[in-house]
C-alpha cells in the first residue's frame, strides 16, 4: 500500500513506527505473556514517548530475559546492576524493579486466573469500537482505564496509572482508537 491515510502520530518517515501502527497497534491480543510484556513496556513508556521504547523493543526483549515472568521475577540485585549498566534499555532502577514487581503480580494472577481473560474482562472481551475523527478527540484516560488502573495496583502491580493503562488497553486493541480516516480503522471495526 502506497502512501495509506493513518493516524497522525507515527511522524516523521519512521518506517519502525509507521509498521508498528499499521501492523500492531490496535490488534487484538489475547496472549497472557505478550500483554504482560507490552504492560512492562507502557510502564517504561512513562515520561517518554513510545517511539522511544519502539527503538529499544529488542534490547529489552534480550536484557528481560524474553519477557519470561517467571525469570524476571527471581532477578536479584545483581540482575539489576547489570540492567542498570545496559544502555540499550531505559536505565530507572524503579521501573526495572517494577517490571519484577509486575512479573511476581502477574503470576500470582495467573495462578488463579487468565491476565488476559481478566483484562478484558474490563472491555467486555471485545475491541470498543471509537469513531474519533480528530486525534483532539482521543481521551488520555476513561472511567474503565480508572478502574483497571485501580485494580492492577490492588493486585500488586506499579507503573500502572489510568494513562498508561488506557495507551496500552489502545495498542493491544481492547479499544480501537485509529481515526476514521485511517485506513487501519475500517480493518479494526
């Protein structure tokens, strides 16, 4: 597809971007382990842009250990240090010890029940549909992304606030924010 209306926001001829928003963002994902990783990743998101933890998605991936919980959360101070001293990941010693923190919490829900089941417990289990025509429009949080934020802080989880909560509930598709005139949107629907 030759030059396809999107979204605004994958800017500036990013080819690493505008594949994420034409092949990613906004695709339902039921995974238990891929939702965990791309909760991990929106916790590192905060103060930052996503084009940023886009580029260092790899890094992460190898540095956390696949993204396995079961591994991240037997990192030990060591572990730590050496996350500390990669420069191909975002260097914060709280958000790294909240990916362990996070991993712990995600298998303490997983011995009860599906992460996955339980998040989108929260849509209804099916993508809400948005007709957003201007990205204005877009909320940065909804009453549901308060509620889900509120809830996974109960159950032990951190860099979780109703603004991450809500960008991520919009890249894993349980709401299907493209813009109308986006070609993505009427494939989403």
């Amino acid at each position: 597809m030759t030059n396809p209306t999107r979204c605004p926001w994958p800017t500036n001829g990013d080819a690493l971007y505008e594949h994420y928003h034409d092949t990613e963002w906004g695709v339902p994902e039921y995974d238990d382990r891929a939702l965990f990783e791309k909760l991990v990743l929106d916790g590192f998101q905060a103060g930052l842009s996503w084009r940023t933890i886009l580029h260092k998605r790899e890094n992460f991936r190898e540095a956390f250990d696949g993204f396995d919980p079961e591994a991240i959360a037997r990192w030990d101070e060591a572990k730590i240090e050496e996350l500390l001293a990669n420069p191909g990941i975002i260097r914060s010693r709280l958000k790294i010890e909240g990916a362990r923190k996070n991993a712990r919490a995600w298998l303490e829900v997983m011995e009860k029940e599906s992460f996955s089941e339980w998040l989108w417990s929260y849509w209804g289990g099916i993508p809400v549909q948005t007709n957003l025509e201007r990205i204005e429009d877009m909320p940065a949080k909804t009453p549901i992304s308060e509620q889900m934020s509120k809830d996974l802080k109960k159950r032990g989880f951190t860099f979780c606030g109703p603004v991450i909560v809500y960008a991520f509930a919009q890249a894993v598709g349980m709401v299907n924010d493209h813009l109308t005139c986006c070609f993505r949107h009427g494939e989403l629907s």
